[in-house]
C-alpha cells in the first residue's frame, strides 16, 4: 500500500500570530494520527508534534505555512489542521481578546 502525501498552504488568520494556545492544539490534534506531519515558514521546518519546534516558525499574521503530511491517515490529518487554520483558531481569539 502507498503512503499518502498531503501538502497545504495555509495562512495565520490570528491577529497574535502562532503563539502558544494554538501551537498547542495543532499538537494535541497531531497526536492524535500516526503520519508525520510537518509545518514549514520559509527555510524553517518544524515537527508538527513538539511545541518548540513550532515556536521557532515565528508565524506571524498573515504568514504563509506550508503543511506537510505523510501516511495512511495523512489526508484526514491534513482536513482537521486545514479546518483549523481556516477557523481563524476562533476560541483562542475570544480568550485573547479578553485580556485586551
């Protein structure tokens, strides 16, 4: 059987950038299959899975991203995370915004 690969722009919709909440729940949603699964800035890379990878990626709004799985499950993967940032990570927003 052939490995799925699944590749996506997306755009950092949140006007804080990729900070911590949200880094933390591409993690969680992550774990959650068993493709690899990066996230990439430019000539930055990072594993999907580890949090300070992620925080090295300096995503800031309207930064491009290019996500990268491969696997059995890449393609459900990549629809969930796809679905994420397309959200505008609404509830990290609403949290954000209170502290403002």
């Amino acid at each position: 059987m052939q490995e799925s690969v699944c590749r996506q722009i997306v755009t950092v919709k949140m006007k804080q950038g990729l900070h911590l909440r949200p880094i933390s729940e591409i993690v969680r949603i992550s774990r959650d299959y068993t493709c690899d699964f990066k996230i990439s800035n430019g000539d930055r890379s990072a594993n999907a899975r580890e949090v300070y990878d992620l925080l090295e990626l300096q995503a800031l709004p309207e930064t491009e991203l290019v996500l990268e799985a491969v696997g059995d499950d890449a393609s459900k993967l990549m629809e969930e995370i796809v679905q994420f940032f397309e959200s505008g990570y609404k509830k990290f927003e609403e949290v954000s915004d209170l502290s403002e």
